[in-house]
C-alpha cells in the first residue's frame, strides 16, 4: 500500500469518526430524548401489552431453563429417530423471515429502488428481532451452547453446513445491527455498505441452513440442491408477508395513518410476494413431480405428506392457508386494500410456521433402515411436541411480538425520509 | 373331461438337499453379480478375482488405507438373537439403558420357505466416506487416521445432532450421562487399545456371527471372507455412498 492510499484510509476513518459523532450529537440524542419522553407518556393499552409479552416471555424463559434442568429427552418429544423437533422448525422459521426482511430491505436501502425505501428500517429492526428469537429457541435446543461458543473457534468443521450457517449467521447478526445503528444516526452511505454485507452473509447462511438438509445424503426426501435453492425463493416470500403484516400492526399501535409512499411501498411489496407465492408453488409442485419416481424413501415420505399423516398440514395449512388463499387475495386486492393485504400476510405467516414444521418432521418420517423390512421400522415414526417444546416456541413469538411493539414506540414508527 | 393324475408318491424331489453343486455354483455366481453391482465399485473388485485386485502392495496400501483396517463381517443368518453381544456392548461400553451401540433387528418373512424370521444385527458401520463425519461443525467425531474408527471426542460435542440425522444406519444416540452424541467404536478405549484382539460383541458371540478384525491383513478372517467369492457379501444401504466397513453375509 503506497502512501497517498493509507492518507486517504485514514482520512476516510475520520469522517466517519466526525460523520458518527456529528450525527450522534444532532439527531440521535435529540430523537432519544423525544422518545423518551414518548415512552413515558405511551398510551395504558401499550403497557398492559408490554407487560403481558414480559410475562409471557418470564414464562417461556423459565420453561425452557426447567427443560435443560429435567434434561431434554425427557422435557422434549425428540428421539434417536427423530431428533429434530419444532424447535428447530421453529428456528428455521424465524431466520427464514429474518433473511427474507433483509432481502426485502435490501432492495431499497441496498439497490436504491424508491418504493421500498419507507419500510426499510422497519425491516432491519425486525430481521435483528427475529434472528435473535431464532437463536433464543435454537439455544434451549443445542444440548451445550456454551461447548459451541468455544469450540466453533477454536476447532471448526469447516465441511460441515452447521458451521457455516452458524459463522455467516452470527456475521449476518453483526452487520445488520451496525446497518440499524446507521440507520438510526441517518448516515445512509455506511447503512448501505453494512446492509450490503447483511445481504451476502444472509444469503450465503441461509443457503447454508437448506444445505444442511439439503447435504445429508442418507435423507432422500431432503437431499440434493432443491432446498438451498427453495430456502432462498421461500425467504423472500416469508419477508415480504411478515413486512406488511408488521406494517399494517405498526400503525395500528402507533394509531396513524399511512402516508401515500408507505401505501405504495406495501402494494409494490404485495405484488412482489405474489409472484414469490408463485414461484415457491412451482417449486412445490416440481419437488412432488420428481419426488414421486425417486428412491423408496423419498416416496414414502411424500405420500406421508400428500395421503398420509402430514396430509393435512400440507393441503390445508401449508397449501390452502399458507399460499393459495394469500396468492388470490393479493390479485383480487391488487395491492390497495392494506385490510386484505394484512388478512394475506397474517394467513402467510401462520400457514408458513407449518411450511417448516413439514419441511422438518417429514424428511425424518421415514425410518433411515426401512429398506431391510425390519419389524423395528415398519412404517412411519411418528413425533409429538411436548409441553416445553411448546412453551419455548411460544417464548420466541413472543420475545419477537414484544420487541417489535418495542421497537414501534422507540423507533417512533421507524419513519424514515426517502434520499 | 379326462383327469390328469399326478402320482405324488413318484415325483422327483426338489428341496435344496438334491440341487447339485454345479446348479448351486451357477446360482450364487448370479447372486454374485446382483450384490456386487449393488455393493459399489470397491466391493465388486474385491470378489470378482482375488489375484487381480491387488497388482501390489502399494495399490493394496491404497485400497485400505488403515493399518490396522478394522471391519467386521456379520454372519447374518447364524444369528440367534441370544443379544448377548448387546449385553456385552452395555456393560464394556457403559451403555446407558435408553439408548445402545449395537442391536438385533428382527425381519419376519410369513411367506418364506423353511426359516420365517432372521435376524440383523446392526451397529456403526465405519465408513470410509462417513455422512457423519462430514456434518460435524466442531470436529467432535472424527476418522482416526490410524485404525479408520469412528471416534468421538466427547468434550467437543455439542449436541446440535446433525451426526444423528446423517448416519446412514441409525448408529448414534445422545448420552446424558457423557453431554455428548456416543456411539460404537469397535471398543477402541475399553478393549482394542488395552490389547484385546476382539470387540466385546464379537467376543460375546457364541455363534460365530461376528467376525472382526483386520481388513489390510490376507491372513485375518475378515479379509478371507470378504474375499471370498463362494458367498455373496453386501453392505447396507450402498446406495448413500458412505463405503461401511461392516459386511454382511450368510455363510
């Protein structure tokens, strides 16, 4: 590095020293002192949601501490066979929407396109919210967290996808919060390059997290290229939902009228989660189509899904509630009635919880020795999520709801100018 | 209409006992073929011709890459289900009773000739290309470069259990009592490496079910049956890829 290109480094760093403390000192602790004084004067409903989400949260937190007390095989429903319960669909729900708000956010903060800009800071808040929760639950999961803090450093697998998700999520974390942060100080530039970095980590993880599924070559339902693929198409689907259904919920808290900009931005981000509905449906159907001549496993499997036991998750909940109800709401709604397009993004939001649950139990529906016709594993194992299972995944919706009601009274509704 | 008679009394016997060993030849030489193809490459080579699988020593330091390679042959159908191996395995290995290393599955056949049920004794299968080992992100269970065991290291366990969903065979299970994923390690810690020649199954078998030992050494029983091409030898489930080091065969 010759010596003009260090002078210039140095003086970068210095402007954003001054831009940081500039911004800090002018808007920021003006806007912290208002919110303050907001926060104090919040409405009683506000309070008593607050409190309740505590609770709620206290609760849930206690459960999942008596779980480790009692032991997970005895708390959880999980077995030898089946040892991914809804906790990890759960997990794998929360960073999925976590993804697909940065990528949502990413659009306009990161590529510049208008219409999304006035729910980006929403977003960001949220995508931070909700990776957290999904680490909150993944954390009562894991047997010893704290083994992984240390040994992921200091001896990590690195052909293995858990180690991989686990980094670039951790990385993701970071630099979605710095992107909050300047953000937040509306020094749009660096939010830019630190929502950028958000991106590619996001994505290069979550691509991570469908190959972890997608690389166990013994699960012939799950294996191959189609989940890190579907993992991101879906993201982008469950981002766009849980954004307007944030959105819609924001201004009923808050109790303001969206202004024409915000309008738009939801009826543009409803047509964009339309043809995501799209696309993750034909993906379903192609998965089915090629599943159904495969290899015994992934045969059983999908009849499971399709006749069998998971059936109803899949047609009513996952199909029906979760995309084609949406999809036809958001077409005959056409972006502008913001009641329909909340009603599509809620039945989303719940139909997709089940998306990952199904994604999660049927891929180990089928015994991995059911081909040697033993009396052991004849037909389909069969899991139950028990009471702290439960409590724990209730404990991440609420650690996700309450922050977000938070975050509207804090952030003030996170307006932001459009630049 | 005319009746046929068919005088029962006169017909010719066909149970196995009259089959002569050329018709008996021919017929396992077409088992050969099927297993073979569905066993995968390696194993195809080793029982097509014995002479010609190893041009030299170095090609053989190729094939089996441990030294010791250790493997087991499961003798399939001499198995009795007496789980004496089982028992043996839960005391050597500290056991816990939810959970096992090894274990008996029972096939039932209705319509079979002759015997109805078998019996399939299954434990960790000590791939060569191990799903497991692949899956792990903090090198908690490795391939240990000498022997080609399975280890586990349980102090860097973590208990995510990704090495559960990847195991081909079913083979790992969480221990409480170690905070950590265990499985079968040919008895590594307990007897292998204290000097004894057998596992604790194996030594606990008393119908010559499980045959262990050394796969790189012509001289070992393991490599004899293996080898051999009388009896057709198989693993399960080749089609993951996961090359076991566990054989199977009914002999």
């Amino acid at each position: 590095m010759n010596e003009s290109e260090e002078v210039k480094k140095s003086a970068n760093a210095s402007t954003l020293v001054k831009d940081m403390k500039e911004s800090f000192q002018s808007s920021f602790l003006r806007d912290w002192y208002a919110t303050l004084v907001g926060f104090l004067s919040g409405s009683k409903s506000f309070y008593v949601l607050l409190v309740l989400g505590v609770l709620v949260i206290y609760a849930g937190t206690m459960a999942g501490f008596d779980a480790a007390r009692i032991g997970y095989r005895h708390a959880y429903g999980m077995t030898r066979e089946i040892p991914w319960g809804i906790l990890i669909s759960t997990y794998v729900f929360f960073v999925v929407t976590s993804t697909g708000l940065c990528i949502v956010s990413s659009i306009g903060h990161v590529f510049g396109v208008k219409d999304f800009m006035p729910i980006a800071k929403r977003a960001v808040f949220l995508a931070i919210v909700t990776i957290t929760a999904g680490f909150v639950v993944i954390g009562f999961e894991i047997e010893n967290p704290f083994r992984m803090a240390i040994y992921n450093v200091i001896s990590p697998g690195l052909s293995s996808n858990i180690w991989w998700m686990g980094t670039l999520y951790g990385a993701y974390m970071a630099f979605m919060i710095i992107e909050f942060i300047f953000l937040q100080l509306e020094m749009h530039k660096y939010a830019t390059y630190a929502g950028l970095a958000g991106l590619l980590s996001g994505v290069a993880a979550h691509s991570n997290l469908g190959a972890i599924f997608g690389m166990l070559h013994s699960r012939e339902y799950w294996y191959g290229p189609y989940l890190p693929v579907y993992f991101i198409a879906s993201a982008l689907m469950s981002g766009c939902a849980a954004i307007i259904f944030f959105t819609w919920l924001g201004y009923k808290i808050t109790n303001e009228k969206m202004d024409r900009p915000m309008e738009r931005s939801l009826e543009v981000i409803s047509k964009l989660c339309t043809l995501m509905i799209a696309i993750v449906l034909f993906l379903i159907t192609w998965k089915i189509i090629t599943g159904m001549v495969g290899a015994a496993g992934k045969v059983e499997a999908l009849k499971a899904m399709l006749v069998g036991p998971y059936a109803f998750n899949f047609w009513v909940l996952e199909i029906a509630v979760g995309l084609v109800i949406p999809f036809t709401l958001f077409l005959t709604s056409k972006g502008k009635n913001l009641n329909t397009l909340f009603t599509a993004s809620a039945m989303m939001m719940f139909g997709i919880f089940f998306m990952r649950y199904d994604l999660v139990l049927i891929g180990q529906a089928v015994p991995q020795l059911h081909e040697l016709g033993v009396n052991e594993y004849k037909g389909l194992l069969t899991y139950m999520p028990s009471f702290h299972e439960i409590a724990i995944v209730i404990l991440g919706m609420a650690l996700t709801i309450t922050t977000f009601i938070l975050g509207e009274k804090v952030f003030q509704g996170h307006k932001s100018e459009i630049h | 209409m005319k009746k046929v008679k068919i005088d029962f009394d006169n017909l010719k016997n066909e149970n196995p006992d009259t089959i002569t060993s050329m018709e008996r030849r021919e017929f396992l030489k077409i088992g050969l073929v099927v297993t073979g193809v569905f066993a995968g490459g390696s194993l195809l080579s080793a029982i097509s011709h014995i002479d010609k699988v190893f041009a030299s020593s170095e090609e053989m330091k190729e094939k089996y890459p441990y030294k010791p390679h250790y493997s087991m042959v499961l003798r399939q159908n001499n198995c009795i289900d007496c789980e004496r191996c089982v028992v043996a395995c839960n005391q050597t290995n500290e056991v816990p009773d939810y959970g096992y290393r090894t274990r008996i599955l029972q096939r039932d056949a209705p319509d079979a000739i002759g015997m109805k049920r078998e019996f399939i004794p299954v434990l960790c299968n000590q791939c060569n290309n191990p799903p497991c080992v692949r899956a792990c992100p903090t090198k908690a269970t490795t391939k240990d470069e000498t022997t080609g065991i399975i280890m586990m290291h349980y102090h860097k366990c973590i208990g995510c259990k990704t090495c559960v969903e990847a195991c081909p065979y079913n083979a790992r299970y969480f221990n409480e009592e170690k905070h950590a994923i265990d499985k079968c390690n040919f008895c590594y810690d307990t007897r292998l490496s204290k000097g004894e020649k057998l596992t604790a199954c194996a030594a606990a078998c008393p119908a010559g079910v499980r045959i262990f030992g050394d796969l790189s050494d012509p001289s070992s029983e393991v490599y004899r049956l293996v080898h051999q091409i009388e009896h057709p030898v198989w693993v399960l489930r080749p089609e993951v890829g996961a090359k076991p080091n566990v054989f199977y065969m009914k002999f």
